[in-house]
C-alpha cells in the first residue's frame, strides 16, 4: 500500500505543477498586453499639438516678416507690419478652426 502512495503524489504533483505553468503562462500573456505601448492615439495626438504649434508661429514670423518688408520698402512703418501680423494671425486660427472641425480619420 506504501508503494502506490508516492506514484500517486508524483501525478497529483505533476498536475498541479503543470496548472501552475499553464496559469503562469496565461498570466504573462495579459500582462504583455496590458503593457504593450499603445502609440496610436498618443502619437495622432502629439502630431495635432505639433501641426496647431506651427500654424501658429508661421502665421506669426511670416505675416511679421512680409509686414515689416512691406514698411521698409514703402516706408508705412509700423502699418504694414501690423496689418500683415493680424493678418497671419487671422490665417493661423483659420487653420486652426478648421483642423478642429475636421472629423479624425
């Protein structure tokens, strides 16, 4: 009678050990998922902040630049340049409003 003993201990074993390794295994696996970088959203998101920040400068640094042009060769100083620079500015949340309105792809 004590020799079955061990033989069935060494199964019950075997099958606990192997429940063990197939839960481990399932757990790994959610937990790679969970942690998997999820870039889509974020990068869509930092590539919108980027696209917002250089419509803003260029309509800035380029209406100043064609207005201050403009007042050194037809001597309107400072008009030119603030009409140009209102003007980018104009552009710029033009450009704004409309990738806002835009529906994300």
């Amino acid at each position: 009678m004590s020799d079955e003993q061990p033989a069935r201990d060494s199964i019950a074993e075997d099958a606990r050990i192997d429940a063990l390794e197939a839960r481990l295994k399932a757990a790994k696996e959610r937990e790679e998922e969970r942690n998997r970088p999820q870039s889509s959203g974020a990068d869509a998101n930092y590539r919108m902040g980027n696209r917002v920040l250089a419509d803003l400068l260029g309509g800035l640094l380029g209406g100043g630049l064609i207005g201050w042009v403009i007042d050194q060769f037809a001597g309107t100083s400072p008009w030119g340049l603030m009409v140009m620079l209102f003007l980018g500015i104009a552009v710029a949340f033009r450009n704004i409003f409309r990738m806002a309105n835009t529906p994300p792809e």
